[in-house]
C-alpha cells in the first residue's frame, strides 16, 4: 500500500514589485494556479511602490473573487495603488517598520498633447480612479469619509501603527513563514 503523499492547502507568495500589466499578471496567474490546486488559504507578503491604477484594481478585484482565504502582509513598504491590493486580503497585517504611502491619483501628458477637452476628460478621470480606490478604502477600513478624502489630498506616509487604528491592518507583527508550506517568489527583471 503506497504512502498517501500530503498535499499542501496553504502557501505563501512574495511579491516585491511596481505594479505594471506584466508583474499584475504575474501575479493574477500565480494565485489562480494556487487556487486551481486547491489552496485553502494564501499569504500574499507584498512590498509595492504603487504604479498603475487600472492593473492595480484588477487584481483588487481578482484577488477578493479567488476562492481561498487571502492573508496579506504588509512585509515593507505599500504605497499608492498598492493599498487597494493589500485591502483585498481577508486578514491583513503590517511588520512593525513597514509603511503604507496615499496620495491623489497622477495622469501623464499623453498622446497628441492637451487641449481643453483633453484636460477635462483626464480631470474626469483622475477623480474616478480617485473614487474608485476610495471607496475600497472606506468599504475595508474604519475611516471615515472625510479622512479618505484627506489622504488623495497630499501624499501621506503612514506607519503600521496609523495602520492598525484605521482598520487597514488586523494586527501589526512580524511575517514568519511556517517550515514546509511552500514559498512562491514572484521575480521580475529590469
């Protein structure tokens, strides 16, 4: 009678990366894998310096549809759209240096320069991504409507402890990975 091999039904995927469509996919991929494996619970320890808004609320959305439970882990620094990703763990926490940085959203120049209408169709949208993300910080945090709309106003560099007080985290401590549960590292060149 052979062995009964066991397999695993929770892992860990290290994501330290500017979100762009090629890490944001990278990442879409290695947690629909892990759900097609059937994980039951996935730690996502995530470092980002922000980057894109629409491949960012991609993955917030994707993330909150995968059929495991989502730990994140702030393990660094989260910053811009990387706040709407973490927001979408299920349980969230913060290492005690690690930071998250808000700030208004930022369009570009664009191509074939800006006339009067090209202005307003960007203010339209800067202020619906604005919104976008916005909500998802109210839905999943315990702040109010007048301090979201504060954090778009300046940048803001809060610590896990500013975290912890508004709800984006569930406890601030240290990540430790538990022996034998697999470890995914997302790798991206430069």
């Amino acid at each position: 009678m052979a062995a009964e091999v066991e397999v695993p039904t929770e892992a860990y995927v290290s994501f330290s990366a500017e979100i762009n469509p090629s890490t944001g996919e990278s990442l879409i991929a290695a947690m629909a894998q892990l759900a097609n494996e059937g994980m039951q619970q996935v730690t996502l320890a995530i470092s980002t310096p922000g980057g894109g808004v629409p491949k960012g609320l991609t993955i917030y959305n994707t993330l909150r549809a995968m059929p495991f439970h989502l730990v994140t882990h702030n393990v660094g620094n989260v910053d811009s759209i990387g706040n709407a990703i973490f927001l979408a763990g299920d349980e969230r926490y913060a290492c005690p240096h690690s930071t998250f940085m808000f700030h208004g959203v930022a369009t570009g120049p664009g191509e074939g320069g800006l006339d009067r209408r090209a202005l307003e169709e960007r203010q339209e949208a800067v202020l619906a991504d604005e919104k976008r993300i916005g909500s998802i910080i109210k839905e999943r945090t315990t702040l109010s409507d007048t301090e979201v709309e504060a954090l778009f106003e300046h940048a803001h560099t809060k610590d896990a402890a500013y975290a912890a007080g508004a709800g984006i985290v569930d406890k601030i401590k240290d990540i430790a990975f538990t022996p034998g549960v697999p470890i995914l590292s997302l790798v991206f060149e430069r």
